[in-house]
C-alpha cells in the first residue's frame, strides 16, 4: 500500500509548495484542517453509533444491562461474600 515515510512526506509538501507558490499554500492548508477535522467528526459520530449498535444487541431481552464481565458480585457463601451468618464475630 502507501508507505509514507517522514522523508517522502517532507519531499511532497516542498514540491506541493514550490508549485502552488506561498499565495496558495494558506488556502490549501485550510481546507486540508477543516476536511480533518470533518473526518474526525464522521469518525466519531460513526464509534458512536456502532457503540450504541453493539449495546443494544448485547443487552437482554428485559432491557437490563448485559453482565459485566471479569468481576461483578462475590456469590453468596463464599468468603468476603459480606454475609454476616458466616462471619464468627466476638
């Protein structure tokens, strides 16, 4: 694919430079911030929306929460479980 080494990139901006002369090159520079930021913009409208996508199809069918995953709540019986019938207090 495109291989952009910082060398190469230096190289096209020089030639980019020379050919559109120092009246052009502020106008360019604009619009190449404002398609970036437009893009992170898309971008980030899009993570929203599979994030959203991914939530809803993972909750259950009751609309809770999915479960989370590697911790939650310590099963009863078990020690630090927080069940004051296993603990032999004074």
């Amino acid at each position: 694919m495109l291989d952009f080494s910082p060398e190469k990139m230096l190289f096209i901006f020089l030639i980019v430079a020379v050919v559109l002369g120092p009246e052009k090159l502020p106008e360019l520079s604009r619009k190449i911030g404002r398609a970036a930021a437009e893009l992170r913009k898309l971008s980030g409208g899009f993570r929203e929306e599979m994030n959203k996508a991914v939530h809803e199809m993972t909750s259950d069918s009751t609309g809770n929460d999915p479960p989370s995953q590697g911790g939650g709540e310590i099963p009863a019986g078990t020690p630090g479980a927080g069940n004051s019938d296993d603990e032999s207090g004074s």
